[in-house]
C-alpha cells in the first residue's frame, strides 16, 4: 500500500499520511538548494564527493526558523574510498573539527588526535565475523582477515593495489580520506607520518619545537626568543575566522663549528611572498629554510602579518640567522625592494642559470634574483619536490625525507595538493628545490672550468703527462 504522495526524484518531495514532508535535493551546482525549508533532520549522503560541502553546510543551517533554539540535526555521511580529489580535504576538514560546525565530538580513540567525528572502522563492517546471537563483530577475527589481505596487496609491483586496498577498507580516519585520484605526491606515507605527527612518536618534536621571534642583539647578531604563548598555524585550510598570524617555529636551530661560525652554503630557504598588506584570498606568505647536508626542514613561517613589510622581515631575520640564501617568485617585487632598502639583496639567491633570459638578465637588479614562477617552472619544481620526499637522509640511514617533516600543516598541504587549489607551503618548497638543484648544478658546473694550459689535449695526445688517478689529491679536480 502506498502511504504517501509525491515523488523522490531529485529536487522533488514526498508526503507522507501522517503530514511529513521528505525533500530530496541536490547540491552540487547550488549549495543553497536547501533554502526555504525548515527541516528537522537533514541528511547528506556521500560527502566526500562534494566541493561546496561548507557553503553547503553554512546555507542548511541558516533554515532553522530560530537562532536560540536548535532543532535541527544533520547527518553526513560517507564510505571510506568514496571521496574525490579536493572535497575529501573539506570533507576531513569538517570530521577534524566538529566543534567548528556544531557537530558531535568523539575521542579519536584511533590515532589520538584530539576530538573528531564518528568513525566505524572497517571491521565492524564485515558480515562474515558478526556473531549471531548479538550480531556483535569479532574483532580479532575481522583485523586478522583485515590484515592478510592487505599483506598480500602490498606484494603486488602496483603500489597502487595496496593503497586502494586500504583506502576501500579503512581501519582508522585517516585511510578514509585518502585518494589516489589526482594524488601527485606519495599521500599515504605523508598520511602516516601525519598520524605520527598529530598523535603518534613524532607528536614530542611538535611539542618541542621552538616558538617564538628573533631579535637582534646590540652587536647585530640574532637570537631567537621563545613565547609561550605564540602557536604556529597547524591547521590546512583555514576557517574565516582562524588566526592568520602564526609564529616562526624552530625544530633544529643553526649548527656552527668550532669557531662558532654556520658554513656557508648548508642552509637555504624558499620562499612564497605576497605583495598585498590585505589579501583577499587565503593565500599565506611562507618560508621554510633547510639543511642541505641533512636533507632536512629545519625552520618554517607561515603566516599573515600586519603589514607585507613584516613578512620581508621575519625573512630577513632567518636568512641571517642561518647565513642561508633564499629563493623567491620574483613575479612580486615587495621582497626584493625590502632586501635592497636593507642593503641585503646578497641574502636572495640568484635566478638559475638555465632560466635567465639574455634580455632581462642584469647583475644587480631583481631580474638577476629569483624565479618567475610560470606553470613549466612549477610543474619542475614539483617534480624536484616528490624526489626529495623519497630521499634517504643519509648513505648510512634507511628514513627518507619525508619522515622528518614535523609541519602538520605542510604534510596536509603535500597530501592534498592539486592544480586548482591554493598551496602556499607547497609554493614555497618548490622555490627551495629548484635553489637546491640549481646550487649543486652551479659548482659542478664552476668545478669544471678549473683547468690549466696542460690539460689542453694537446699535451695528452704526445704522452708527455703523467696519468692521474681521478678522485685523488693527484688528479684533476674536476674529474
């Protein structure tokens, strides 16, 4: 017997016998498709799937008829596996911060990082090991089973049979908003390793990380103060309405010699600058500083000050407290008329050799520093970046770069990463890689032209040299 009337096609409704209404919208085009009801429940299915799921959320919650008096409850749900490219980064947004959306806490009893939404892990899914008096799930059974078929997905040649694997049958809430489609960096290492940062063994290094600003001392020289009371932007993206200021932060201060002297050339920095005072985007000015010998991130700021000028600083302040250079987008000028009003442009590294152009080139203005950040530059640099990440730290060590990232900001941005999104840390280390790879290719390239007139083939073709033997003090240097 049929007990209502209607229909349930999409931005249709059906009433039921007993006078309630069920309307069936659609959001994709329209995140207000909600507007003019009043509902009392409102479900959204698949929300890993939908780009405008805050617009969406913010417009379904003004139809509450009263401000004071909450009567609305909304539920949104999602399948580990079924998420898409950037809307999984709203959707998880969302599940990580439930006070921000007036949602239901829970204890992330799973990878102990703080409150989070409600999670049922995949083996509490299984059928097969529910019993059948209380329909309860064994739990060691379904994690053994769990646990064989991942094992025997990580044997195949196609890394992307594990991670599909475990993206379709999550175990914690992390592996629920990973996704292959449009993944350009290694996104479930950087997932685990984000884990480990949020609540796992790295969480200390978080903890223990310098906060703070640097000052100059009477004699000129740096040193960095620890306020307690600053915290660096942890969080990607940001709501409207999030601090914006952050603080610089220290995870391995500069390393001197005897002499107390930092060696040249073992620090660098790239850096992301904005010209704006006021930006009306959420873009962020960024800068990390890294040791080249270490492969590591040492130093980051991320953040938006008062003023431009106040970001060009806390740059200046790190480059010289590292004795690093930095590169920089030198499409926006601010930056480099900073330095140069400082007398300090000998801090911005030089635009690499093989992106000079003979017309605009010219030693000692902007056009001789930085990078003009085009698409095919970027697209390079990212290149550069996802090789890093794989980089083992040492010949002796088998971690790789990206398990000493201790950002959780900078691991979300790498995780979440796409081409119409705004990434500004991600711009920043892109600037980095190309300093590092454009430095080693400078002195092998300057090695090289270190000959004398007896290394002219000349004297070799009559046998009058003596035959060195390469990397030795007895050989050429360049060979």
């Amino acid at each position: 017997m049929i007990n209502y009337s209607g229909t349930f096609a999409p931005n249709r409704e059906a009433t039921s016998k007993s006078g309630s209404v069920v309307r069936h919208r659609t959001f994709k085009d329209n995140p207000l498709a909600a507007n003019g009801t009043r509902p009392n429940l409102v479900a959204i299915d698949e929300v890993g799937f939908m780009y405008n799921i805050k617009e969406s959320w913010g417009a379904i919650e003004a139809t509450q008829a009263s401000k004071a008096k909450k009567s609305l409850v909304i539920w949104a749900l999602g399948t580990g596996g079924l998420v898409s490219g950037r809307a999984a980064l709203y959707a998880e947004s969302i599940f990580r911060n439930p006070q921000d959306y007036n949602c239901i806490e829970f204890e992330d009893i799973f990878e102990h990082r703080g409150k989070i939404g409600y999670f049922v892990p995949y083996s509490k899914t299984l059928n097969e090991f529910k019993t059948k008096e209380n329909k309860e799930t064994d739990e060691l059974l379904a994690k053994m089973f769990i646990e064989n078929k991942r094992q025997e997905a990580k044997k195949s040649p196609d890394p992307t049979v594990y991670q599909t694997e475990i993206i379709n049958g999550p175990m914690i809430p992390s592996e629920a908003f990973l996704v292959l489609e449009g993944a350009f960096f290694p996104t479930l290492q950087l997932k685990e390793q984000l884990a480990e940062v949020e609540g796992g063994k790295y969480v200390k290094y978080t903890d223990a990380s310098f906060k703070g600003h640097l000052i100059f001392n009477e004699d000129n020289t740096l040193d960095f103060i620890t306020v307690q009371d600053l915290k660096p932007i942890r969080k990607f993206p940001l709501n409207k309405n999030d601090d914006k200021q952050g603080c610089i932060e220290i995870w391995v201060k500069p390393q001197k010699n005897p002499e107390g002297v930092i060696a040249k050339g073992i620090y660098i920095a790239g850096i992301d600058v904005v010209d704006k005072d006021k930006s009306t985007t959420d873009s962020l000015p960024s800068i990390f500083i890294m040791n080249r010998l270490t492969r590591q991130l040492v130093a980051e700021y991320t953040g938006r000050t008062t003023e431009a000028k106040d970001f060009y600083e806390i740059c200046r302040k790190l480059l010289l407290y590292y004795n690093a250079i930095g590169m920089y987008e030198k499409n926006l000028i601010g930056l480099y008329n900073y330095f140069d009003q400082h007398k300090c442009t000998y801090l911005l590294a030089e635009t690499p050799y093989q992106l000079r152009s003979s017309d605009t080139y010219k030693t000692g203005t902007n056009t001789a520093k930085g990078i003009n950040a085009s698409s095919a530059v970027n697209s390079e640099g990212r290149n550069m970046l996802k090789s890093w990440l794989q980089e083992k730290i040492s010949i002796v060590s088998e971690v790789r770069v990206y398990e000493t990232i201790y950002s959780p900001s900078l691991l979300t941005e790498l995780v979440m990463w796409n081409p119409d999104g705004n990434f500004d840390r991600v711009s920043a280390l892109i600037m980095l890689m190309w300093l590092d790879a454009t430095m080693y290719k400078q002195i092998t390239q300057e090695v090289t032209k270190i000959k004398t007139f007896l290394d002219n083939d000349y004297f070799a073709d009559l046998g009058v040299l003596k035959k060195r033997v390469p990397n030795t003090l007895d050989s050429n240097f360049y060979s």
